[in-house]
C-alpha cells in the first residue's frame, strides 16, 4: 500500500522515499491564467492550504486505498483536524431543508460520548433535527421501526467507544439502501487492518486519525472515506457522485476543517505500520481480556474476542486480520486493542484500581503505542454519563505495544495479586 505517492510521485519530489511535508500555506503560479484555471479545478494544482495541500492530499489518497481495500468500487476521502469534524462533516451534509423540513436521523446509543452531544445538542436542539436512538442495536426491527421518508441517515459505531459492540453492517446497509439513505459507520475501533465497512455494504466511513492510525500520539486528525455514485434520495448529484471530493470542494473548504500538512506528514508515518501494529495490540488484548475475565474480582469484561461478548458471533464474521490468509495460509481474526472491565467493589474500587496503574497510562485516549486507561463516566461520556448506555464502574484499557506479560503484570498489582 502506497497511496498516490509512488515512483514516479518521488522522482518529482528528488527522490524522497516519504511524503515529503509542504509545510506552506499557499501555491505560487506561473501566470494569471494558471492562477485561474487551477482556481476553477480546470487544472492540477490546489491553490490554498485551506482548499488542500499537497502532503494532506497524499494522506487522503493512502487512507481511501487502505479503506477501499477488497472493495468493488471507487473510493476517495477526506482528512480532516479531528474525528469529531469527520463525523459533523460526514453527517452534516444529509440534513439540508431542501430536502424536507422536518429531518431525523436514526442511529445506535452506543456511540463516543461527543458524537452523542453534536447528534442530541447540535442537531437536536439548535437545528430541530429530531434524533432517534435505537433501543437495541442489535435488532433490525428496532432500526426499522424509526425509519421513515424524513430519515436523512443510519449511522453507528462498530465497535463501539467504550462497549465495542459490533452491529450487523450488511443488515443494516440492506435496511439504508431500501430507504434510499446512506450508511455511515464509524470504524475508529477497527481500523481498515481488521474491518473495511464498505465492503461490507455501507456507503460512508469515518475514522478519528488520531486514535490507532496516529499511534505516536502526535498529531490529531479525521478521515471521511465513501463510495462514488451513491444513489440517496433527494440528494443532489453533485454530493452523491463523489461525496469525500464534494466535502473538499465545498463544506471543507468554506468552513475551514481542513487538515493541517504538518500533522498529515505525521500521520503518514504513523500509518504505514498499522497492520503490523493492530495485530499485536489485538493478539495482546485478547490475552489480557482472558486474564480478567478469569479473575474472580472482576465483575464483566467487554471484550469482543470473548465468547462471552453479546456481538462475539459478529465480530468472528466481520473482524479478519486483513491479508492474513492466503496460500498455505488460514484467515485469522483479530478483535482490537480495546476492552472494558469492571473491577468487584464498584466506583470506589474502579477509582482505587485506577490509580494503582502503574506501566498503564491515564489518560482519555485509545490506540497509542502506550496503553491508557480511563473511566468513560467521569471521562470520555462524562458530559451524557447519566444517560449513556456506560457503567459508572467501567474502566476502559487500551492496550499498546507493551508486552502482554508486562500490561497483565501491572493488572495485577492494581486489582491485588490474588484472583
């Protein structure tokens, strides 16, 4: 994988191996008519760092090939400053009143504690937006039931943040597709090394670059990723032929949530080793998730490698370590780095369990090359926790490249050596 930026892209780049970082803010033209042309996107060229950059387009390119992997269909994307601008921007763009006056959306509870603020509090309340949650989002009858011709999208999380619930993509995709409306699923939790929702039937992904794709740590960002000609209802064709080309041409551009080239360089560096890297996290957390659940002082365990997990049986579908078969060669699943305990003595002991960590950083992020633990009630879902569905007692891990020796070692010290 290599994106855009190939043999011939080094050669006018002096030869560079990487992405070279243009670290500027503007392009210079060679006349009035150049200036123009590119301007009207009759030429190659991107003008302003606020339309595009050349660095933030190789990052655009790498991330649709990783997406649209195994998919049969043309892909593009965009890069954005945060997972959170991914999503508004991905979302955003499907609740016009041209459309219809009165637009809803319907869309799984198990979601980051901000998607639900921009969905209730954002659209919601300040646009009007009726928002649906589903009850069960593991029941098509109970997404179906809320959809109707005023229903602008589905959207869910799978996995989740912090429950790493799983939904039945295809199912769902089925169920958009009859309604003529998209399918917008976050994949943060999976990243395109395990999971690639497109191919699995939806329309439109979105990803916080931040998390798994920037490991180091260094940089923020978002990705939009989706299908050329779609087929909505209502929706204009200049949206659904290309939808991540028309948010760079249009929404992005007007409203400034375009990705900064310095941290595009950073997360292409980062995102070259994510296969590698996603596997032994994964191969890590399925061990410390079968360590706890083990412990006769841990309550529950949210982990979808586990038989135990209600969405196990979808993940052992869904969730393949990407080229992993081959000839000679059996397909293996991979579950993720992130899981979910709760330590025996509720909140005061998650707390007490918390600030025994030791080789386990705290801290309100996930898929780091350092793990990190939090408790989404007083951090991630902190501003919903009393309507989330999230146990106040839950403490979320993310496992990084530590050894899984050394991660399950510091688990001990903290719930206390005896199991």
């Amino acid at each position: 994988m290599r994106g855009s930026y190939d043999h011939e892209e080094a050669a006018s780049n002096r030869g560079s191996l990487s992405e070279p970082a243009y670290l500027t803010t503007a392009q210079h033209f060679d006349s009035a008519e150049t200036m123009r042309a590119t301007a009207a996107g009759e030429r190659e060229g991107w003008v302003y760092a606020r339309r595009g950059n050349p660095t933030v387009g190789y990052l655009e390119d790498t991330v649709a090939a990783l997406e649209g992997y195994q998919v049969d269909a043309e892909v593009s994307a965009a890069v954005t400053t945060t997972g959170m601008a991914a999503i508004t921007l991905a979302t955003s763009s499907f609740l016009s009143t041209a459309v219809g006056a009165k637009p809803n959306i319907v869309a799984s509870p198990a979601c980051y504690g901000s998607t639900v603020m921009v969905f209730d509090k954002r659209y919601g309340d300040e646009r009007g937006v009726s928002v649906r949650w589903v009850d069960d989002p593991l029941s098509l009858d109970a997404w179906e039931r809320n959809v109707d011709e005023d229903t602008r999208f589905l959207f869910a999380e799978s996995p989740s943040n912090p429950m790493v619930q799983l939904v039945d993509i295809p199912a769902l995709a089925a169920l958009a597709h009859r309604a003529q409306i998209p399918l917008i699923i976050d994949a943060t939790l999976a990243t395109p090394a395990l999971m690639r929702p497109l191919a699995l039937g939806a329309d439109i992904v979105v990803h916080s670059l931040t998390k798994a794709a920037g490991a180091s740590g260094r940089s923020m960002g978002g990705a939009v990723i989706a299908r050329h000609d779609l087929h909505f209802r209502g929706q204009p064709a200049q949206m659904t032929a290309d939808f991540a080309g028309y948010l760079r041409r249009g929404p992005m551009r007007d409203m400034g949530s375009v990705l900064s080239p310095f941290n595009a360089w950073t997360l292409l560096a980062d995102i070259r080793e994510l296969r590698a890297r996603v596997d032994t996290m994964s191969t890590s957390a399925l061990r410390v998730a079968e360590y706890l659940a083990d412990r006769g002082d841990v309550v529950e365990v949210f982990y979808p490698g586990l038989p135990s997990h209600r969405t196990h049986h979808l993940a052992k579908r869904d969730m393949w370590l990407v080229d992993s078969g081959g000839p000679g060669r059996e397909a293996v699943n991979r579950f993720g780095f992130l899981l979910g305990f709760r330590p025996a003595g509720g909140v005061p002991a998650a707390h007490r369990v918390m600030d025994r960590l030791d080789l386990v950083w705290r801290a309100n992020n996930l898929g780091q090359v350092k793990s990190t633990a939090t408790i989404p009630a007083i951090g991630t879902h902190q501003q919903i926790a009393g309507d989330a569905p999230v146990p106040p007692d839950m403490i979320r891990l993310s496992v990084g490249l530590e050894h899984a020796d050394d991660i399950i070692e510091d688990l001990a010290q903290a719930l206390g050596r005896p199991s």
